[in-house]
C-alpha cells in the first residue's frame, strides 16, 4: 500500500500540534483513511529530550539531509522558525522535487517571489496558509478572489498575542504586564513576545497579505510599524468613556499607481465588526472590486489553529489542487503612510507646568480644533483629521518634552 511520507523540520509548539494531529491520528481524516499519510522523520536540535510519551522517538534525527536527500519522503513540513537555517532547507527541499508547507511568516515574507518561482521551477507545490491568520483560510480565501476580482484593500487584526493583551487590558482592566504575564501562561504569547509587541509579525503578515493582492513585493522593511507597549491602563480607561475600544490594526490599500501600508494601534469605534474580535482571535477584511467587502475570522494564536493550517495544506497538496501563484509585475511603488488620516487621540503624561504648557503648544501648533482632557497628571487630546504623517511629526517634537506617550488614529 502506497502511503506518502512526511518530513517535519522543528519540533516546536506547531511541529508538535501537527505530529499530534497526523500520527496520534487526532485528525479526522487521519483516522479514517487506510493510506493516510505519515511522518516519517523528524529534524530536532536534541534527540535525548524528554518530549512525554505521545511520540515515535526513533523518528528523530538531527541531521537535516536525513529528510531532505530521502527520495521516499513526498512533502517536508517546516516549521522551526526564523530566517536561517530553515531558508536554506526550504530550497533545498524544492530544489530535490519535494512539496513543501510552511508556517513561516518570515522567510515567506522576505522571499515569497523566489520560492514560489523555485516551487514552479521543480514542479511542486509550496503552501503556506498556516503563516498568516492561525486557523482562518485566508491564503486560499485571496487565491480564490484574485481569479475574478482586484484586491485593493486588506485590513485585519493579524495577531493572536497582542489582541489577546488588549481584551485582557479593556475587558479585566489588567496593566500591559499583567496581560502579557497571562499571554504567556495560556500559550499565546512566546518567551521573548517581541516580534509581537512592537509589530514585526503583523507586518510580515501583512507584507504576504499585500504582496498577493497587489501583484507586486511589498517587502516587510517597507511597512510603518509601531508596537502596543506604551498603551496604558488610562489610555484604556478614556477611549473606553469615549466610545472606543483599542485595537492594534494592519492596513493596506492600493490607489492608482501606489500601495500605502501601516501598523499601529488604532480607536475602533465600539460594537463595529473590528471592536468585538477578542482574545486570541484574528479578522482579516477583504475589499474586491467586484464582491465587495468580504470579512473572515478565526483564532490566530496557539497550537491547534496553526498546526491545523499547516495539515490543511498538506492535504490540499494529497488532494492534487493548484498550487499557490502569484504574479509580482505590477509597477506599484511604496507611498508610505501618506495617505492615512483621520481623528488621533494624544496622551502625554505631564509631571510639571512647563512640561504642561509645551505639550499643549506643540499639538496647538499642528491642530487647530481639538477636544482637550487634564486628567490625574495626563494630558489628553481628540484632534480633528489629520494626516498620519502629521500624527508622526507630533510625537517626534513631544518626545522632546514628554518621556511617558501615546497616540492612535480613530478608525470610525
């Protein structure tokens, strides 16, 4: 009986929800097909480590070129994380005619154009849904709209960790440390929560995301991004009384011959299809030119969702659909964030009247109508449309002055 083998680069949180899922037959489909597939070998730093007792230790291995020179092995999961040395084994991979799936944001973010021409070049497939959005179908989602409509807008809370953070903080009224040291705890946020907190994973989501829609590399470098770090329990407290819930938001947008990209936190107005996604969830907003908006959700953070993206795609390849493509010609150049605007809220905390009369000069200077709020030490401000681009020149000169800020644009 013929049954196509798996290799699985990494052993982490992922590599373990799919090995669970394949070979513990946890997956429907692997309890009920006679030739479903199987794991075959397993790339580990350590084969010693005490892994518990729902695992094959024979399958594992430290030398990668026991998965990836095995003709009989099919399909090679990747799933270890970061730049190097999985780039390399990803090429290879599909350099020895083998499918490969992967939950990599990063190297797909930096080198989707190269890997999916090395893909078509060897004549497989390289998958990838599970690096964007956790569980939702979003790649396969944008796949099937491309083949009618033009993609021109892409928005989304793209990060499990950090909404997670921010329902702890609005919904329990946690501080941001409390949130995180809860994040953590439950398994959605890593050790070092770096690459979620100040950005960089939602922007390399957003650069895939983008890059399809647009038909052209959106390299992650070129997206504006700002952490949630500075938010405190007071700027939950006024947005809240004001009508508004903090959210932290990718965006993307193309108008005529530019794309326009930005991360940030951002005020969504209560009870609108942004505001009531919590916790671990993750929304991703689709406008076609054709069908419109379209809106699709799921969980973006833990074990299950992700490991359950990467199986998908494992049988999407068993199932012999199309693979991913992707055409990147269209001459499309980076307008930065010029063309985001809209109302901001300020927050400075102010220790002393100079301080007090500096702040308040530097915002009157760019803003001529604004609500203004002195509260418990903070300085609070709700300023009429501005363009981003002002907001930025606001915070550079208040840096001056202030050491304690924050600031995000309302999203009506």
């Amino acid at each position: 009986m013929f049954v196509i083998k798996i290799g699985l680069l990494g052993l982490g949180t992922v590599g373990r929800g799919v090995y669970n899922i394949i070979n513990n037959e946890k997956g429907y489909y692997f309890q009920t097909e006679d030739n479903a597939p199987q794991i075959v070998k397993i790339l580990v730093t350590d084969t010693k480590k005490d892994r518990g007792s729902e695992l094959d230790y024979s399958l594992l291995t430290t030398d990668p070129d026991d998965i990836l020179l095995d003709n009989s092995i099919d399909i090679v999961v990747a799933v270890m994380g970061g730049s190097e040395p999985e780039l390399k084994y990803v090429l290879r991979a599909l350099n020895n005619k083998k499918h490969v799936v992967t939950a990599n944001k990063q190297i797909i973010s930096d080198h989707m154009a190269l890997l999916l021409q090395t893909a078509k070049e060897n004549n497989v497939s390289l998958m990838f849904e599970a690096s964007v959005g956790g569980g939702i179908p979003i790649i396969d989602t944008m796949q099937q709209l491309l083949k009618i409509n033009r993609i021109n807008r892409v928005t989304g809370i793209l990060n499990g960790t950090t909404n997670f953070i921010l329902s702890q903080m609005s919904q329990h009224r946690a501080s941001f440390v409390e949130a995180l040291k809860t994040a953590q705890e439950m398994g959605f946020a890593e050790a070092d929560p770096t690459a979620d907190v100040m950005g960089f994973d939602v922007s390399r989501k957003l650069s895939i995301l983008s890059s399809l829609a647009y038909n052209q590399i959106i390299q992650d470098d070129d997206i504006y991004k700002r952490g949630i770090v500075s938010i405190d329990a007071v700027d939950i407290e006024m947005t809240r009384q004001n009508g508004y819930v903090l959210k932290y938001v990718a965006q993307s947008f193309l108008k005529g011959n530019k794309y326009y990209t930005l991360v940030a936190p951002a005020l969504i107005k209560e009870s609108t299809e942004l505001a009531v996604v919590n916790n671990e969830y993750n929304v991703i907003i689709l406008d076609g030119n054709i069908i419109g908006e379209i809106k699709i959700s799921g969980k973006g953070a833990g074990q299950n969702p992700t490991a359950n993206a990467v199986v998908g795609d494992i049988i999407y390849i068993l199932e012999q659909k199309a693979p991913i493509e992707a055409d990147f010609s269209n001459p499309i150049s980076n307008g930065g964030i010029d063309g985001f605007h809209g109302k901001y809220y300020f927050r400075f905390q102010i220790d002393n009247s100079q301080q007090f009369s500096a702040a308040f000069d530097c915002v009157d200077k760019y803003v001529e109508k604004k609500d203004v709020i002195y509260q418990r030490g903070n300085l609070f401000f709700f300023t009429e449309d501005i363009p981003s681009s002002t907001a930025l020149k606001i915070e550079k000169e208040i840096n001056k002055i202030c050491e304690n800020i924050f600031f995000a644009r309302v999203i009506e």
